[in-house]
C-alpha cells in the first residue's frame, strides 16, 4: 500500500515554512513570529488541504490490520476541500485561537513549482473504505496548539523561537 498525503499537520510536527506550512503557522503565531505570505502576488490566497496527523494513523492502523485487503493499493490521503484552507484562512484561525496577531510581509514572487491550490482527491481510497477524515481544520490546529503549549520551553529552543 502507498499513501499519498497532502499537508500532514498536528501534535509533534515541527513544521518549517516550506514543509508543515500550517504548524509553522500556528507556531508562529504562538510564539509571536512574523510570517510571510509568499508568491501568487504575495495575496495568502494559496490553498492547502491538511490533514489531521491522527486520522492518517487511523488509516494506517486499519491498513497495516488487514495487509492482504490494501496489498498494492495507491491512494491520495488527504483532507480534500472540506479541510482545506488559505493562508488568509489560517492566519484568522491562528489569531483566533492564540489571540496573538503578528506581523504578516509579503513577497510577490512565486516560487519555481510552487501551485497556487492543491487538494488532495481522494476519490480512490473513498471508495474502497469507509474511513474519512474526523477532524476538521480548526480541531487540527487547536490540537496543536494544546501540545505546543505543553511543550512551550523545549519547542521554542528547538525551533529557535526562545
């Protein structure tokens, strides 16, 4: 079995601007760090779908229970439109949820491979199973931000944040 998965994000992701792009956003937040929405006009209208580190585990769990079943099976996981957002989408959300507003730059310039929306279409695996996605983009990023307060000091040394 294969699993092809779009934004992975959640507890114990130590996400990176270009890898993990809501965790770094959420962390960035929390910490108080400015951001940079880049590329396509510098707008934060790029999409992204995420997916809730738990309910990939869900998945993987079920699959790894019955080999024979998803034996050569290659599918898209991924949290599809209904758990998709924009950096503009995000950056409410992390401002709601941390009550911190930072510092937003812009940089006009679109990076080479850069896409301006990628949703994940997971039509495939749907019909095969009956599993979905449980968590929607605010559980996602709410999850988080419980762990990244758990784990405030050892996080922000990590990321350099402290």
């Amino acid at each position: 079995m294969v699993d092809r998965c779009g934004v992975i994000a959640g507890p114990w992701q130590m996400g990176r601007v270009d890898q993990g792009v809501f965790s770094w956003w959420l962390l960035s937040h929390h910490f108080g760090r400015p951001l940079t929405y880049i590329g396509f006009g510098g707008s934060g209208k790029q999409v992204r779908d995420l997916l809730h580190v738990d309910d990939l585990v869900d998945l993987v769990d079920a699959q790894l229970g019955d080999p024979e079943r998803w034996s050569g099976v290659r599918a898209n996981v991924g949290g599809g439109r209904e758990c998709s957002l924009s950096l503009l989408e995000a950056t409410a959300l992390c401002r709601e949820l941390t009550g911190n507003e930072v510092p937003i730059g812009s940089e006009p310039q679109t990076r080479p491979g850069d896409v301006p929306i990628y949703l994940s279409d997971c039509s495939h695996l749907f019909s095969l199973d009956p599993w979905r996605p449980q968590r929607g983009a605010r559980e996602v990023l709410a999850d988080l931000l419980a762990w990244a307060a758990e784990h405030e000091d050892e996080l922000g040394r990590t990321l350099g944040f402290a």
